[in-house]
C-alpha cells in the first residue's frame, strides 16, 4: 500500500486530487513538470509513497528505480545535458517535504548551484 500524508501537497498531487502536468507515471512514481520552471526543462520525479527526504527513505530499490526514470525523462525531452538535484531540509532549500527529484536542463547550468 502507498504511504500517504494528509496534508502534503504532493501526496495530493500522486493521488490526482490537485491537478498538474504528468510526463510519466509508473507504479512508483509520478513525473510532473515544475509549476515554476528554473530552466527550459524542469521536471519533479515524486515517488507514490511518501518519505518527507531522502534521509527518511527507506528502499534502495526503489530509490534506484527513480534515478532510472531521471535517465528517462533527460531522454523524452532530448537534453544534451541535464542536472538532478534532491534538496534535503531546509538549508537546502527544500520547499515540500515530500521526496522528490529534479531534473534540470536546456541550459548552461552554472557550477556550483547557490
Ligand atoms: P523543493 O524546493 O522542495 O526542492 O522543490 C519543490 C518544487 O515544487 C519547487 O521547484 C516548486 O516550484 C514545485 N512546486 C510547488 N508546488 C507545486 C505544484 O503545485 N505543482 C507543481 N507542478 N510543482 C510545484
Ligand atoms: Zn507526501
């Protein structure tokens, strides 16, 4: 069974009770674009079962199974190059505590981020 929050935006998102715009969807996982694109590309890799970081996942597995689907999504928009970022906390800049990827790209990306 997929763990779920009440009250997290992208649990809300996974289960299709907020709209947004799905790329790809697998058993685990949801890809959406970003409401706020920091470049031509800028995908969120969510997983169906909610961990609020990566410090709290739990599965490799299925960990490995959504950095194949960075692999993917970096292909179906053709990037050259690409950068996948999980912010963790805070200080990061973590935003939603619900696990997620980006995948950014169809631009220079500086080196290193802010
Ligand atoms: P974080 O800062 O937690 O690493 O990333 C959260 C990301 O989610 C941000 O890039 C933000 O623009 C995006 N985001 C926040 N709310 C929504 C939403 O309702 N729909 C979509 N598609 N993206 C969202
Ligand atoms: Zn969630």
């Amino acid at each position: 069974m997929t763990k779920k929050v009440d009250d997290c935006l992208f649990c809300k998102i996974v289960a299709k009770e907020i709209p947004s715009n799905i790329v790809l969807e697998g058993d685990d996982f949801v890809a959406i674009r970003d409401i706020n694109p920091q470049a031509p590309t800028h995908m969120l890799i969510l997983p169906k079962n909610h961990y609020d970081n990566l410090a709290k996942a739990e599965d490799a597995e299925e960990l490995g199974r959504l950095f194949m689907v960075a692999k993917q999504l970096a292909e179906l928009d053709k990037l050259k190059g690409f950068r996948v970022v999980v912010n963790n906390g805070r200080e990061s800049g973590q935003t939603v505590d619900h696990l997620h990827i980006h995948i950014l790209g169809g631009r220079f990306l500086k080196w290193p981020p802010g």
